[in-house]
C-alpha cells in the first residue's frame, strides 16, 4: 500500500543544514495498523509527512499502490492526496465553523451535490459517533470530541490510508483509549490502512500490527508487536518498553548501593520474556523442584498484543551454578527469551556470556 524507499529529507537554509530523515525505507501493507515510534527529534513528524508529500523528500521514493508520487505534478499530486486523509496532535479544526462546516470543507469543490455531501456528512457524524455536535462550533467541543470531528473530515474523501501525526498526545489517557479503539474500529469497518507516529509505548502496544523505531532520522528497529515487545534488540526500543512497563523501579532499586533485594554471591538476576502458550504453563515451579534452586520473581508483567499474550518476569535464581544454568536452559528449550542481567553485584562472567 505504502512504500518508502531510501528517503531522505534535508532541511538547508543556507547556514544550517539538518538531515531530518536518513535513507528510511519501509513498507506498510493494506488494512494493517502501522506505528511508527521515536522521541522528540527523532524526524518521525517529518517522515509522515513526507508520505503525502507534505514535506518533499529531498531523495528517495514514495510509493502508494505501487506508484511513485515524487514523481507527480502538483494536480496529479492533490487528486492522489483525496486517498490519503491525515490528522493531527491539534486537531487543526476551523474554528469559524462548526462540525458540519469542518467536516463538509474536504467536500469543497468535489461533483457532489448538496444531497450527496450531505448525506456523507451526517454519514461521518454517525461514524465517529457525534450526531448530535452538528451543528457546534470547536470551542464548544472537547479534546476528544475535536479529534473525532477531524478523524470525520479526514474520512470526508474515502481515503484508503489515514496518517496521524501524534494523534492522541493532547488527550488524557481515557479519552486516548476512546481515540484508539475507534481507529481500530474504523480499520476493520472501512478496510482503511492507518499510520501513525508516537512516543508512547502504551499507543503501539493498544492497537498496531506492526511499528518502527526511529533515532536521529534513522529506523533503527522494524517488526511486529509482538516481537518487538518480547524481544527488543535496540537499547532505544528497551528504554521505551522499560517506560511503558514500569520495569523502571526495578532498575533503581537495583542501581542503590545499600543491597535491599538481598542479592546473595552466586545469585543470577534475569530477564524472562514469553510469548503465547507458554505463558499458561508453570515452568518457574518445575525448574525449581527439578532443579533444586529458588526462584524469586521481583517484577512482572502481562499483556494481550492482539489476541497474543506476551509476558516479562525479572527473576532472581539461587542455588548451584550448574542447576541455575539448566534452569536458563530449560527455559530456552520451552521458547522462552532469557537474559541475564548485570546488576553490578557478584554477577558471573560465566553466565553473563551465555545471556
């Protein structure tokens, strides 16, 4: 559906030169929900809009449907934009009129007739559920209510993708749960291809089949949810799911020099990720009778990416070297991803190489 192809994108005013984008390529197919996630400067909001030609790529390619349309002319290029609907962080909603006006302003110019464009209004309103704001003006409306009047005038076209650019970050988290569950649900009801860009974990996890994670202009991590979360391979891409998980706590609590987790010498202090079935099995309790060790959990957590489960424990082991080391190799048999953590407290050498 859309295709980036080496793109870059340099912002030159004479004196200062910044490379916004660096040679970004990726794919995103029909009807999936694509997050694309990075922190402020990472050159995210300039990458999407680069997919619409909002910002012209100063190299590289833009496919839709297989058409390049770097290569457009500009009415070529706003006929094509009709399928490609966008909103935004502020809404970017006319405040001189109201819901109905907002919505009907794509409408403009279009061989619709007053009957057409307006049954395709109230049809919008229905859809975004604000049938009865028609006739309301912005500063009348909330956060929420704002974004769906935009999320409507986005959709005004029939558009086949819908970008949005940081989309529920003015909202408070209910009302962004609101936001997402009704992208997620225009997805399925329309077949619509959506994009969106975030600093928020907690968005990518809630809805997207896949995501990116972009570093100073660059796409530095690219998979499905699932195997992002389980198994992050960018010190990035950890840092944004420590956030989203709250692991943070345990990574001070371990950073303190007074010991208050009792970390004995020859304790092994790891990380277990888990994918699907294995999160319903007991395997903590078998690797602690067969092996004869103790297994203390200090930290989990669960969740449903999708209809997959994907969980993480923070486990610390005690006993033999040798039991340890199969309890961890149990483990990698059963699927599951182990990483032994160096928490800077008698850690061995030996079982830090075999993380």
């Amino acid at each position: 559906m859309i295709e980036m192809i080496n793109v870059t994108k340099v912002f030159n005013d004479g004196e200062n030169r910044v490379e916004a984008v660096k040679n970004v390529s990726l794919k995103v197919n029909q009807g999936e929900i694509y997050g694309i996630i990075g922190y402020s400067g990472a050159g995210k909001s300039t990458l999407i809009r680069c997919i619409n030609l909002l910002e012209r790529p100063t190299t590289g390619k833009v496919l839709f449907k297989g058409e390049d349309l770097t290569l457009l002319k500009e009415k070529e290029l706003r006929e094509r934009r009709k399928k490609i609907g966008m909103i935004f962080q502020h809404f970017n909603l006319l405040n001189s009129r109201n819901v109905y006006e907002n919505i009907a302003y794509p409408l403009k110019g279009s061989k619709l007739s007053k009957k057409e464009k307006r049954e395709r209004v109230v049809e919008l309103l229905k859809l975004v559920d604000l049938e009865d704001k028609e006739k309301a003006y912005p500063s009348q409306l909330s956060g929420g209510q704002k974004q769906r009047v935009a999320i409507a005038r986005a959709l005004a076209n029939n558009p086949e993708v819908l970008l949005c650019d940081e989309a529920t970050s003015a909202l408070d988290p209910k009302t962004t749960k609101s936001i997402l569950y009704l992208l997620k649900e225009l997805k399925d009801k329309l077949n619509i291809t959506i994009i969106l860009i975030t600093h928020e974990m907690a968005v990518i996890k809630e809805i997207c089949d896949r995501v990116s994670v972009m570093e100073d202009g660059e796409i530095i991590e690219e998979g499905s949810t699932v195997k992002i979360f389980s198994q992050p391979a960018k010190e990035t891409t950890r840092e944004f799911l420590n956030i989203a998980s709250n692991r943070t706590k345990i990574d001070s609590i371990l950073a303190l020099d007074e010991n208050i987790l009792n970390i004995k010498e020859g304790d092994i202090l790891a990380r277990v990720a888990y994918v699907g079935d294995a999160t319903g099995e007991a395997l903590i309790s078998k690797v602690s009778r067969r092996y004869s060790l103790n297994a203390s959990i200090l930290y989990g957590n669960l969740e449903i990416l999708g209809s997959t489960p994907v969980g993480e424990l923070i486990i610390l082991f005690s006993g033999e070297r040798a039991d340890i080391q199969n309890a961890i190799n149990y483990f990698r048999q059963k699927g599951l991803i182990v990483e032994v953590i160096n928490h800077g407290r008698y850690t061995s050498e030996v079982y830090t190489k075999c993380s």
